[in-house]
C-alpha cells in the first residue's frame, strides 16, 4: 500500500496492524521484516503529525469539556494520573 493512498488516522492505523500480522508470520523474512520496520517508522510519525495538528470542532470541543467535567464530578482520573500516584 503507498504512503499516498493512507489519508486517514484509521488507514495508517489499519497499515500498522497489516504490518504487526505480516511481521508476526513465521513465513516473513528477516529483510522483508526490516523494510516493513522502516515502512512502520514512517507511518507513526505521520500519525503524530496529524494527531499534533488535529482541530476539534466547536461542538466537539464544548462536548469534550462536558465529558471532563463530568468525570472531575465523579471524581475520576485519566490512567497516566492514576500512574503517577
């Protein structure tokens, strides 16, 4: 699959599982291995990128601060804070 055909957060995320299941298979070779290493590397900074330049709608925004709102409410945490104590 070319890099071009991969203009979604779920492509990229569907081309990193193709990748983990090709990878996994006892039939794979070591050099194909790498290239799908490399191919990987490449796709997960491509999905930092477009995570780091994702815009929220106005009402997705307003929904998302009702959601934290809510869980402050009910006292609850996200996992990293819950790591950290």
């Amino acid at each position: 699959m070319s890099d071009s055909t991969l203009h979604s957060f779920d492509d990229l995320t569907g081309r990193l599982d193709e990748i983990i299941a090709t990878v996994r298979s006892k039939d794979t070779s070591l050099e194909r291995c790498l290239d799908l290493f490399d191919e990987a590397i490449g796709l997960g900074s491509k999905a930092v990128d477009m995570v780091d330049t994702f815009e929220l709608s106005p009402r997705e925004e307003e929904q998302l601060a009702e959601s934290m709102d809510e869980d402050a409410a009910h006292g609850g945490t996200s996992g990293a804070e819950e790591q950290q104590h």
